[in-house]
C-alpha cells in the first residue's frame, strides 16, 4: 500500500505551477490585445486552439491576416500539420477586417506575447506530468475511494491525502472527522429528533467567536470543504424535512444515531475490512 504523503509535495509543486499559468495568462493577454487588439476575445478560451495560436505566430498584424486571406491560412496551417475548422479562420478575417488600430510597440509585444505562451505550455506539459505521478501515488491508498463524490478530483483528494497520512493512524472513524472540521448536526425538540447538514466545528474557524456562515470559512483539512457541497447544494423540500443527500454507497456511513452519511468517516471503516 502506498504512502499518501508521497503526492503531498506534488500537489504543492502543481499548485504552484498552476499560479505561474495563471499570472503568465493574464501577462499574454495584456501583450495580445497591445499586439492584436481584439483577437483574444474572438476565441475564448483562445489556449485551446493550436490554429489560432500558430496563426498568430506565423500573422503578427491584422494586415498581415487580410493580404494572406484564407487560402494562405489554410496552407500555413495544413503545412505544419494542425487540424482546423474554417469558421476559425472567418473569424479571424472579419476580425482583421475591423481591428482596431494597433499600438506602435506592436511587433514587441506580439514577441512577448509568444515567448510567454511557450513558457505557458511547457509548464502545462509539467502540470499534467505532475498530474500523473500523483495519480499514481493515491491509487496505492484507500484515499483513491474519494474520487467517487462529485466534485473532488485527483489532485484535491491527493491533498486530503498528504495532510492525513497513513488512514490506520487513526484511532476511529470519528477521528478524522473531527480533525476535519466537520460534524453532524442534529435536531431534538420534544418527539422531534432530525438530522441536519453537515457543520463545521467552531474550533475549525479559527476562534470561537467567529460567527461566520460555513460557505464563508475554509475546514481545517484541504478538500474536506468538499464534503459540504452536497449540503449546500440539496434542494428546499429536503433541507424542510431535514435529510441530506446520500453519497456514493461505497462511502457512505450512516454514522450511528446520528444518520447523517459521510464519506471521510467510511475510509476508515474501508480500510480495516
């Protein structure tokens, strides 16, 4: 079985790369819409299309677009052997056609703007690289049971698992969602005895007297805020009668008297079968 702190230093690797695309995105945009005002938002998201980007390169002006038309488009991009749509390169002449002037320092940023872009996919190819080798880490673990709740993917359940360690470190399956912040709630009046949305510990929010909504607070474990999603997200007429959507069988744990089902708790129970 796998060591789930494995994937803890890939995951911080991957977020940290995941910022650096996101602040490089920003820094292209500017140099695009100096270079070529307008483009970008003719395609959005335009990272995902290599015919737009090797046009770019090859037409750095909206002159340039006009006099080589689309005849000269299509064997520049049949010749590198990129895959396109010709409505890709309508769009890009009637763009051409009514480009707004571009600033004298266009042929600079037009540079940067392409120099920054290779920067941008090689750190993606780094990213899905990561992406990868952490995927293969979880799979030794029973934290690979996560992937089966809606909304909680490779690299957040990975987290989960580097901040966790070893599930059989745990004493109980409590144990872990006390430490995660989270707890059911429950309502008792009289007869009345319902249970109610998962809660965070007021502990987990820093200090006692933080009267913050949930939605407002982060849990004390990465990803575990994802086990109140489906709480937040139930329907009016279940949140009147008081019950609370069932996550996949396979983690789901009636959690005594309580009723409320959980998926942390069930990894536990999971692993000592």
């Amino acid at each position: 079985m796998g060591n789930p702190r494995c994937s803890s230093k890939g995951v911080s690797v991957r977020r940290t790369l995941v910022q650096k695309c996101s602040t490089l995105c920003c820094q292209i945009h500017e140099h695009l819409e100096a270079a070529l005002p307008g483009l970008a938002m003719c395609f959005v998201p335009i990272w995902d299309s290599h015919a737009v980007w090797h046009l770019i390169g090859q037409l750095g002006s909206a002159a340039a677009f006009l006099q080589a038309g689309s005849p000269g488009m299509i064997q520049s991009l049949r010749s590198a052997g990129i895959r396109f749509q010709q409505r890709t390169l309508d769009t890009m002449l009637a763009w051409a056609k009514q480009a707004a002037p571009a600033e004298p320092t266009a042929g600079v940023h037009h540079q940067l703007a392409l120099a920054l872009n290779a920067d941008r996919l090689q750190k993606s190819l780094e990213i899905q690289a990561l992406e990868r080798r952490i995927a293969h880490a979880l799979a030794g673990t029973p934290y690979i049971l996560l992937l089966s709740i809606p909304g909680v993917n490779v690299v957040s359940a990975a987290d989960f698992a580097g901040e966790m360690g070893p599930i059989e470190n745990d004493a109980n399956a409590r144990a872990i969602t006390g430490r995660s912040g989270l707890y059911p709630s429950r309502y008792q009046s009289d007869e009345v005895d319902k249970a109610g949305r998962l809660c965070q510990s007021p502990l987990a929010r820093g200090h006692l007297g933080d009267r913050r909504q949930p939605d407002q607070v982060q849990p004390a474990l990465p990803g575990s805020g994802r086990l109140l999603a489906p709480c937040r997200q139930r329907p009016a007429h279940v949140a009147r009668e008081g019950r609370v959507p069932l996550l996949p069988h396979c983690l789901s744990d009636s959690g005594g008297a309580t009723g409320v089902p959980t998926s942390v708790p069930a990894l536990t129970q999971l692993h000592r079968r």
